[in-house]
C-alpha cells in the first residue's frame, strides 16, 4: 500500500475491537469508579473515530 493509501476496513475492524475492549472493561469496573470513568473516556475518543472512519465505511456502504 502507498505511503498516502488508507485501508478503511482495517481501520474500522481495529476501532470496533478498541470499542468492544473498552465496553468490557467499563462493565468489569463497576466497583472501580476511576477506572469506569476513564473508560468511558476512552469509549468517547473511540466514538470520534467512529465518527471519522466506521460512518465514512456506512456512508459507503449504503450507496
């Protein structure tokens, strides 16, 4: 792949991994208020990259 070339479907399977990880450890932390609000965090930044690549995928998808 060229150095200016995206794989969009790999960066979208690697974001909906970020986001089932980040999902499991917000729930398994439910007696560890730091570690929930931190993942919660981490699910935010994980929406701006849905936001960025996985609705871009749809958009396309839908077409």
């Amino acid at each position: 792949m060229k150095e200016n070339q995206y794989d969009l479907q790999e960066m979208n399977t690697l974001i909906q991994t970020m986001k089932k990880t980040a999902k499991t450890l917000h729930d398994q932390a439910a007696s560890f208020p730091a570690v929930q609000k931190n993942a919660t965090r981490i699910l935010a930044s994980i929406k701006m990259l849905e936001i960025n690549i996985s609705d871009i995928i749809d958009l396309n998808s839908k077409k």
